[in-house]
C-alpha cells in the first residue's frame, strides 16, 4: 500500500516535472517569436525613418530653392524700384537746372529793369523839380494877375464847395427821404390799414363827468341833511366832492380820482334808492359800495388780459389794469383803448414777424400810469413803466411803456409798433373829443409854431389841427430849403407840444411872374 502511494506520489512528481517543461518550451519557443517579430518592426520602423528622413531633407531643399526663388524675386522688384526713382531724381535734377538757368536769366533781367528805373527816377525827381518852380512861379504870376494870395483864393473856393455842398446834400437829403418815404409810407399804410380793418373799436360816448339822477328836487335836502351833516359825511368817507346847484333832478359828482368818484356815484344812488340817509349809514353804504368797486376792478383787469390773451401778469398790475375802467382821456375810456391797442400791436407785430404776445402785452400796459398818475407826479409813461418795472415785466415792455410818448427814445421794434398803435386808436374818428378851449389853443399853438420862422408869410391850421399849410416867400426860401423848413417846422412842433396822433406840416412855396402889355 505505502509502495502503491509512492509510485503514485513519484508519478505525480513525473508530471509535474513533465508539464513545467513543456511550459519552459513553450515560453522560449513565444519569446524567439516575439524577438523576430520585434526585430522585424524595428527594421521596418527604420526603413521608415529613413524615408522620412530622405522626404524631410527633399522637403527642406524644395523650401530653400522656393525661398531662394522669392528672394531672387524680391531683388529684382526693388532693383526695379530703385532704376525707377533713380530716373525721376535724374529729371527732378534736369528740371532743377532748367529752372535754376531761368531764375539767373530773370535775375539779370530784373537788374537791368532797375538800372532802368533808378535812370528814370532820377529823371522823374528832375522834372519833379521843374515842375515845382514852374508852379510856384504860375503861383506868383497868378496871385500878381488876380490881385489876391492864394489862401485867400482857397477860403473862397472852400466858401463855393461849402455852398454847393450844402445845396447837393439837401436835394440828396430830399431824395433820399422821398424813395424812403414811398416805400416805407406804402408799407405801413398797409399794415396800420389793415389793423384798423381787423379791429373795429368802439365810439367814444362817456362823459368825464359823473351826474346822479335825482327821483325829486325834495331829495337835495335830505342828501344836504341837517346841518350838511349828511354831505359832509359823504365827502369825507368817499373823498369825493358833491356839486348841489340848480341843475334840476340832478347831484354831480367832482374828484380827481375816477375810482373814488365811482364809489361816491354808487353809495348816492344806493343811499338815494334806499332812503335811509344819515352818517351811520352812509359809511356802512360806502364801505360796501368800495368793496364792490374793488371786485370790479380786478374782474375787469382778469377781462381784458383773457381778451387779450395775454396771462402770467402780477396781480398788482391787474388791478390797475382795472382801474382804468373808470379812467377816461378826452372822453376815450382808458381801459378799452388799451385793449385795442393791445389786438392793434398784435396785429401789427404778426404783420411784421415779431413776438405777437409780448406786443400785446405791452399794447395793454403801455397807460397803466394813468391808474395812478393823480397820486404820484410824473408822466404816466414814465410811471407805468417804473411800475412795470417794479411787477417784473420784462425790459423790453418797460421801455416800449416809457418811450410811447417819447420820455424815452425808441430803441426796438416793439416801442416803435406801441406809439404806432397809441396814435392810431386815439386818432381814429369817433375815439376821442376835446374841449372847444383846448382845441382852439392848440390851433393857434400850431399857427404860432408855423410863422416863427423866418421867410413864412403865413401859416394856417387846418383839419382840426391834423395839419398846417405853412406859405412861405419864394424870394427868400428855395425849392430845397422848403423841404429843410418842413422838418424843421415838425421838429419844434414835437418838442413844444402834446398832442394825439400825427400832425402833417405842408410847406407851400409859389413863384409868380407878372408883366404888363401896354
């Protein structure tokens, strides 16, 4: 038995022996294949270096040889380049000469020409000299000839030039002033004919004065009161006088101030309606009567800058605009005048291409001073204007209110086109009425002006002072002159007078000639 296990076990060991073996071989016999298969790859591997080597080395040559072809190339080209711009410096240097032997041939030239001319100034400066003796002794044999020196000659001569000069600069200044006149005359009788088409005012139909109608000559008495308790009271609450006379069924209210005068008409007719009329009760009357006058005024300022369209102006200034509702200026009403001078000036001023709004603003202020021109001395233009002034307006409208009656001179557009309108609405027919008194002054104001000056044979006022017909003596005034008299005759006028509108000067000069047939 332990025989039988060992001759398996030596068995076992034979077989083990057997099969290690045989694994040995078969490495040995796989490494020999694997040395020949690597030594194979590595011949084949060196084959293709070698192909790559000898590609690399053709690709290099072929490099160079196409660098060496582009370098040759670029040779040639700058070669090119360079013959070319050899050749141009070539020319510029022939043109160069051919100009260089011109400036020596002008050189010489221009040296001969001033040999020349220093030859003829030479001569010149000679006969220069011949000249002046030859002159100074014409001079002498002139002055011996005409029996006077030669700056007594001059003095007369000046006289003459100063003569004619006048003479020409009078017909040039007539001359001038009637082209200017014809065009500027045609256009703005355009344009203030056509303001005056778009606009139509009203007719002037207030009186100045206020009158309070009477229900009986009976109520005198109570208004006088006891004593002239009551008329007292009313004077010294409204500041107003009251005139009692003969006038039948009638009491006239009398005061510088047109709103107290129309606090003073409605507490009378108030007082006068209610019957109950004793102190108490005419200052209550008149507190009341002045609180409404007040709502008045500044409802109608608030009225006419809506009609106007014109907005954004002080309060203060509205009220006055208001006031002057009870305002009047030869029978005008001051408030309605300004608002049609205000639409005349906007009229105007689309007319003329400027600002529409700001001239209508100042066509509505330009009387504001007029509110107030019966408590603060001065013009009302120079008033209103500082008023204005004061509230903000602009300068422009300060101005255009302080030159509309010349107190200042017009410097714009916008003053000019103020008085413009100004005149227009108080000359127009139906806006204004005067006293017999004043207008009669102001005719022979106007006389008076025309015969102050000398050559004036008589001077007459005519179309209710719209113009004058100054006849002057042909002997002692000219053509020319006529027309200088003109203006001056207009001038004095403007300074020395106040007046609405315009006022035409026609200057008539006659030359007569008689004979006798015997």
């Amino acid at each position: 038995m332990e025989i039988a296990w060992l001759q398996v076990g030596v068995a076992l060991l034979a077989g083990a022996l057997g099969g290690v073996l045989v694994r040995r071989r078969l490495a040995e016999n796989e490494l020999a294949t694997a040395r020949r298969s690597a030594e194979q790859i590595l011949a084949e591997a060196n084959k293709d270096a070698e192909i790559l080597r000898k590609e690399a080395e053709i690709q290099k040559k072929d490099a160079l040889l196409q660098a060496k072809a582009e370098w040759e190339e670029e040779a040639r080209e700058m070669r090119r380049e360079l013959q070319s711009q050899e050749k141009r410096l070539l020319q510029r240097e022939e043109l160069i000469d051919r100009k260089t032997t011109q400036l020596d041939g002008r050189e010489e030239s221009l040296e001969r020409r001033e040999t020349r001319l220093g030859e003829q100034e030479e001569q010149i400066r000679g006969r220069e000299a011949e000249v002046e003796q030859l002159r100074v002794a014409q001079r002498e044999r002139l002055e011996q000839l005409a029996g006077i020196s030669s700056d007594e000659a001059k003095q007369q001569i000046m006289a003459m030039m100063e003569s004619e000069a006048r003479h020409e600069s009078a017909k040039w200044i007539k001359q001038i002033e009637d082209e200017a006149r014809e065009s500027a005359d045609k256009k703005a009788q355009e344009i203030l004919a056509l303001a005056v088409q778009r606009y139509a005012g009203d007719f002037v139909a207030e009186s100045a004065v206020s009158v309070v109608p009477l229900p009986s000559d009976e109520m005198k008495g109570r208004i006088i009161g006891r004593e002239g308790r009551n008329i007292r009271a009313i004077e010294a609450a409204t500041g107003i006088d009251l005139i009692i006379d003969d006038t039948p069924e009638a009491v006239i209210i009398s005061g510088f101030n047109p709103v107290r005068r129309e606090v003073a008409r409605i507490s009378l007719e108030r007082l006068i309606t209610d019957g109950r009329i004793h102190p108490a009760r005419i200052e209550e009357v008149v507190t009341k009567a002045a609180q409404e006058v007040d709502n008045s005024i500044r409802e109608a300022g608030e009225q006419a800058t809506f009609d106007v369209g014109v907005h954004g102006i002080h309060p203060e200034i509205i009220k006055l605009i208001g006031r002057l509702k009870y305002r009047t200026s030869y029978g005008q009403n001051v408030l309605q005048h300004s608002i049609e001078v205000a639409f005349l000036c906007g009229i105007m001023a689309a007319e003329l291409g400027i600002n529409v709004k700001q001239a209508k603003r100042a066509g509505l202020l330009h009387d504001i001073g007029k509110a107030v021109d019966h408590e603060i001395e001065g013009s009302h233009a120079v008033i209103g204007a500082n008023l204005a002034r004061k509230f903000g307006e602009s300068p422009k409208v300060v101005h255009a209110l302080a030159a509309h009656h010349e107190d200042e001179k017009p410097a714009t557009v916008l003053a000019v086109l103020v008085q413009a309108a100004d005149a227009l609405s108080g000359a127009r027919p139906g806006a204004r009425r005067e006293m017999l008194e004043t207008y009669v002054k102001r005719l022979q104001d106007l006389e008076r002006i025309g015969t102050s000056f000398q050559g004036v044979t008589s001077c007459y006022a005519i179309q209710a002072g719209r113009e004058i017909r100054v006849m002057v003596s042909s002997e002692d005034v000219s053509d020319v002159q006529a027309h200088v008299l003109a203006k001056d005759v207009a001038q004095k006028i403007e300074a020395e007078m106040t007046y609405p509108g315009q006022i035409k000067v026609n200057v008539i000069r006659e030359t007569r000639a008689v004979e006798y047939a015997k």
